[in-house]
C-alpha cells in the first residue's frame, strides 16, 4: 500500500476497483442482450399467449412439462440460426438460397409466408379485441391503427432506435409472471405437471401439444434471429462475418450463447407463467375453451380480480407491438433473401423498396384477416400447426448448413449443438407426424 493509502499500480484491475468491476461485467452482459432477448420475447406474441393461455384451461397443469422439454432445444434452433447469420453474413434463407434445392427453398418459404400471414392475423385481431374490451368501439379500428402503427415505425424509424424500443417492450412479458402472485398455487401439481411428461394420444391433446411446440420453436424466429445478427454485424466498426475475420469469433460466440440463452429462457418461463396461471384459475373452475384473447382476459376477471384481468390485457397489446413487426420482418426477409432482393432493417426504404413493400403488406394482410370470417382463435391454432409442422424439416436444413466447412468454415457447429438440433427436428417432425396420422386414421 502506498504511502497516501492507494493501492500499487501492480494490483489486479478487479481488486482494485472491486463491485464497480462486477457492475461493469453485469453491464455489458446486459448490453450483450440483443436479437436473442427481442427473439425470445417476440415468441410470447398474442397468438402464442393464446395457445397457452387455451392449455392451461384446457388441460391444466398437464402441458407445463412441454415448455420445459422444449427449452434446450429451443435454445439450439436458434443458436444454431444466430451462428449462421454472423459466421456467413447472410440470413437463414439467404445461406439455404445458396445451398439447397430451389424447390425445396420455394416450398420452405411460402410455408413461412403463409404460416406468418396468419399469425399476423391472428396477432391484430388478438390486439384489437383486448382494445376494444378495454376502451369500447369496434374492433376494426383498433385493428388498421395497430396495422398502421407497427408498419411505420418499423419502416421509418432508425434500426438502432428501433431495437432499443423493442428492448424495452420485453418488459411487458412480466405481466404473466406478475399473475401467479394473484391466485392460489397448488404446487405439487404445478410440479407435476411440469415434471412429468404426459399427453392424450387423442386428436385435441396432439393438436394442442403440437401448437404448443410450434408457438414455442417457431421458424420465424429463426429467420429473424440470424437476419439481426447480420444487421448487428452490419452497425459494427468492421462489418465482416466472422469466417472473414476469426479474431472477434470468441467473443461472438460467447455473446451469442448468453444472449440466446437469456432470451429463450425468459421466453420459456413467461410461456410456463400462462399455462401454469390459467390452469389454476380458468380450468379449475371449468372454464376449458378460449376463443378469443379478450376472453381469456375477461375470464380471469371473476376468478383472479378485475386487476389480474387488466395486466393479462395489457400484456396482450404489449406483446402484440414487439412481435407484428417481428413477424412481419421475418416475413420480408424470408422472401426477399429467397428471391435475391436487397434486405435490411438498417437500409433506408429507397434501398431496399421490396422488402419494405412487403412489411407493408405482410401486416395489411394480417389486418385483414381480421375482417374476414375466420375464426380467429381457429386461426391461431393452425398458425401454431403449421409453424410446427415447417420447424422440423428447416430445421434440419439448418443443421446441414451449419455442418458444412463450405458454408461455416473454420466454426461448423460443435457436437452438442448439433446433437441438441436434431433432437429438435425429431420432436416438431414426430409430434406432427402423430398429429396427422390421429386426423387421418379413423
């Protein structure tokens, strides 16, 4: 020590500087947050809390285990797409574009466009009916303002201030954890059902198990999140992938699997947080169907007070505005990098008019469905199916993909992720299988 009481100029940083050094790790980690949390939160989008919300009533307690099965596999989905969009510099469709049959892309990325169409759909009407059940007047109007809202903000504001605002807007997930302090927990039944795998082999348990997988490893994440690693990479100093530039590929990797394990993990708590709070308010005393998302809330009002009501609400339109814009821009990139167009959230509008059209139109014609007689909670399921039904074979395209020294270079995929990602596609391509072989079977 010297002699005015300072440490030596010797002395580790971190002894010196002591909890100030923590907090700055914790900062960046916190900074290190990034397409993985928005990805992650983007899941829970209206029609996702719907299909777990209609679970829990359905079902109780007996689907928690699904969300908790599906975390690590969840998890490798999409590490494996982030690692591939910041190795190669390319999105998910764009990297397959190169590589895989041309019937197989085409077929892969109007399932995607379809499936997303929908869920936009269902996403807006779920967003308009909660509007309308909080401030009255018709359902429509909310649904063109949300539509028109979403669109021009992810057009026109600024890609950098735009992912900020989706930061923040993951906090709303906090309304579905804030709703188990509000009811009365069985626990040994909570950890039942979380614990013990158990379906019905019968058509409605499948289809709900199968829309549960599906809303929860969905390939629209995918596709978004390797298109903002790239567009992350593109806002860096040197703006090369990292098979161009190896020297910052520790540390990306690294960022990469923290960010991708926080986002999935909050995601998967928040999805555990519905199923667990509607089982033990709405299925405990009968109420087993949910048709609409202004239903499930309007149902907890009796049982779980008017308050719980209003936070389920309220985390409905919070969602919604985190993930129409996700879901409208996978969509966007899906085709675009499919039919070679110029893509990106951080080109202006005039550099990549395509791709912004179809944002545009994405989301108008989720907003149409609104008007439509489709049933939107029908709707939304299926969105789930077909989600389901699509993650198994893009899955394994992603596997391939990251096998391949001509595609990853020196950072194929490491064992464990592979192993873990073809356990993914195993489950979405099996529980699909039993799902249409219970519909086709008398």
């Amino acid at each position: 020590m010297a002699a005015d009481g300072t440490p030596p100029a010797d002395t580790p940083q971190l002894v010196r500087s002591g909890t100030p050094a923590r907090r700055h790790r914790l900062r960046e980690r916190l900074h290190a947050l990034g397409p993985g949390l928005v990805t992650g939160a983007a899941d829970d989008d209206p029609s996702g809390i719907v299909t777990y919300a209609q679970a829990g009533a359905a079902f109780g307690y007996g689907l928690g285990w699904a969300v908790v099965l599906t975390l690590p596999f969840m998890v490798a989905a999409q590490e494996i797409a982030a690692r591939i969009g910041r190795v190669t510099g390319q999105g998910l469709v764009g990297a397959l574009r190169a590589h895989a049959p041309r019937p197989v892309l085409i077929g892969l990325v109007w399932l995607l466009v379809v499936a997303n169409v929908i869920n936009l759909g269902a996403d807006i009407g779920g967003m308009a009916d909660v509007a309308r059940m909080l401030i009255g007047g018709p359902a429509w109007v909310y649904a063109g303002a949300i539509a028109l809202i979403c669109a021009t903000a992810e057009i026109w504001m600024a890609y950098q201030r735009y992912v900020i605002v989706l930061k923040w807007l993951t906090l709303t997930l906090l309304a579905y954890v804030a709703l188990l302090f509000m009811v009365h927990l069985p626990w040994r039944e909570v950890v039942a059902g979380v614990l013990l795998p158990r379906v019905a082999l019968t058509r409605d348990a499948l289809t709900m198990l199968v829309g549960v997988l599906g809303t929860t490893i969905s390939p629209y994440l995918f596709i978004w999140q390797a298109a903002e690693e790239v567009e992350d990479m593109l806002a860096t100093p040197d703006p090369r992938p990292l098979r161009e530039r190896d020297v910052a590929a520790t540390h990306e990797i690294g960022r990469i699997g923290f960010d991708t394990w926080a986002g999935m993990s909050y995601s998967n708590a928040v999805s555990l947080s519905i199923i667990v709070g509607t089982a033990a308010t709405l299925h405990a005393h009968g109420v087993t169907n949910i048709d609409t998302a202004a239903q499930a809330a309007s149902a907890l009002a009796p049982i779980a007070g008017r308050f719980a009501a209003l936070i389920f609400a309220l985390g409905i339109l919070g969602t919604g505005l985190l993930a129409v814009p996700v879901l409208a821009g996978a969509t966007a990139y899906a085709l675009g990098e499919g039919l070679g167009w110029t893509v990106g959230l951080g080109r202006r509008p005039m550099q990549a008019r395509a791709f912004y059209v179809t944002i545009a139109l994405a989301t108008l014609l989720g907003a149409g469905i609104v008007f439509s007689p489709i049933d939107p909670m029908q709707a939304l399921v299926w969105a789930a199916v077909i989600n389901g039904a699509v993650a198994g074979p893009l899955i394994v395209a992603m596997v391939l993909l990251g096998t391949l020294p001509s595609v990853m270079g020196a950072f194929v995929l490491p064992r464990w992720l592979r192993v873990l990602g073809w356990g993914a596609a195993l489950l979405m391509v099996g529980a699909t299988a039993g799902m249409v072989a219970l519909w086709v079977l008398p």
